[in-house]
C-alpha cells in the first residue's frame, strides 16, 4: 500500500508534511497505548532516522559527567557525617554482637581517625544502626505483615 502525497501548495518543500499511517491512541486499555491503523505493516510509522526523541546507540552513549566537589564542600560533608555518625554516646543497658574482624578493623580505624577523643564503635555502630532502622522502618513493617 503506498501513500498518496497532496498536491503541491505554496509552502515551502522543507516545510511540507507527508503523509504517514495515522495511530489511535487509547487510554482505557494500556495495553494498547499506540496502535497503528496499518495491521499489515508492522513497522513504525516513524523511522528511527527521523524521529525527534529517538535515543543513541548504547556504545555511542557518553557517560555523565561528574561534578567536581570543593574543599568547603567535603569539609560540610564531614561535619554533617561526623555530627550524624561518630558524636560519642554512652551506651546504656548494651549487649555484645559478632561480627567479622576484617568489618571490626575498618569500623575501629573510622571511629579512631574521624571520631573524636570518647568516640567508640559501639557508638559509631549504634548511629549507623539506628539510621538504617529509621530509614527502612515503613518497608520492614510491611514486610512484617507479608
């Protein structure tokens, strides 16, 4: 089936339209959200040569860029992540819990390079628990109820 062009009119060739198998658009069911009225012809009514939003190949992609963080920046990062994580706390009513050493060497090197003078791991522990708590507690109390 091939597609009749209209006769020429006074605008100018770049600006002439041609045309191109028409598509319904259906809302109520989403499975058929773009559904071409040419059911012989199953290719797109657009070529990817000329489409406006089509996207680059995957290997063409560049990947973004980074933003380069300043000094002021990191030294807010570190106060905030300081202030958040390593405030020294005396832990009251604690218990003992088993992890690896490998994990107890890094959590001991933070506590004693960033933290201050009292700060401790149990403390650092505790602060990194507690965020983590407070930040899945709705997804944990719906998985509760699964």
């Amino acid at each position: 089936m091939t597609a009749k062009k209209t006769p020429s009119t006074t605008a100018s060739k770049s600006t002439q339209l041609t045309d191109v198998p028409q598509t319904i658009v259906s809302t109520l069911n989403p499975d058929n959200s773009m559904k071409s009225d040419n059911s012989i012809n199953s290719t797109n009514a657009v070529s990817s040569d000329n489409a406006v939003n089509s996207t680059p190949p995957a290997d063409t992609a560049e990947p973004p860029k980074h933003l380069r963080v300043g000094k002021q920046q990191r030294k807010s990062d570190y106060a905030d992540f300081k202030a958040a994580y390593l405030a020294p706390s005396k832990l009251m009513k604690r218990h003992p819990v088993n992890i690896e050493d490998s994990v107890w060497a890094k959590l001991e090197r933070i506590a004693r390079i960033l933290g201050d003078r009292d700060t401790t791991v149990g403390s650092y522990i505790n602060a990194i628990l507690s965020e983590h708590l407070n930040l899945y507690a709705d997804d944990i109390e719906i998985w509760r109820k699964l």
